[in-house]
C-alpha cells in the first residue's frame, strides 16, 4: 500500500504530462449548482489532500481528492493516474449531509 505522499506524487507527475477531463467530470463541473472551473480543479490537484483511493476500480487505479476552490470552497475531484496523463474522473461540490465536517470522511447513514 502506497503512502498519500506517494500518491499525490503519481497525481501530480500524471497532471505534469497532460490533464484528460472526462465527459462525466464536465457535465458534473458545469451544473447550474456547481460551475466548477479548470482552474479549481488544477488547484485540487496542486494543493490537495487524498481522502480516500479506489485500487480496486473497474477503470483501474483511481482516488478522491480533497482541496479548496473559488472562495474557500471545498471541492472533491477523482482522478486516476496513468503513466502519460491524469485522468479526471468527476468533480464535485460535497454534501455536508454525506461527509463530516471537514469533507474528509463519509457519514454513515
């Protein structure tokens, strides 16, 4: 199991390379509710945190990222590393109903 400095390292060299938005993450990033920007999204990548990974993903490798946006505004973003480029898999406003205070970790229901 690799440590989050070692993950975020992968995040950060893929992004280096090239930066793939996929479909589902631009309709997610333009809803009328979130309108989150590239730009927020480079900073997730830049500056954040990873809060949870998926290694057993369908799509292979993936993880959730944690960081701020425009104003402070905490946005996640999954993303999956490939030797060539980063992957955004979604982008998202979270809910304060579904994650703690921090957005760090899920509420159990």
């Amino acid at each position: 199991m690799e440590t989050e400095a070692e993950i975020l390292s992968q995040v950060r060299a893929a992004a280096q390379q090239k930066v793939l938005f996929l479909p589902h993450a631009l309709r997610q990033m333009l809803r009328p509710d979130r309108m989150i920007r590239r730009a927020e999204v480079y900073r997730v990548i830049g500056e954040g945190e990873v809060i949870e990974e998926y290694p057993k993903d369908a799509r292979g490798y993936s993880c959730l990222l944690l960081g701020s946006g425009d104003r402070g505004r905490p946005i996640h973003v999954v993303c999956a590393p490939r030797e060539d480029y980063l992957a955004i898999i979604t982008a998202y406003l979270p809910d304060a109903h579904e994650w703690s205070s921090d957005f760090r970790k899920r509420v159990k229901k």
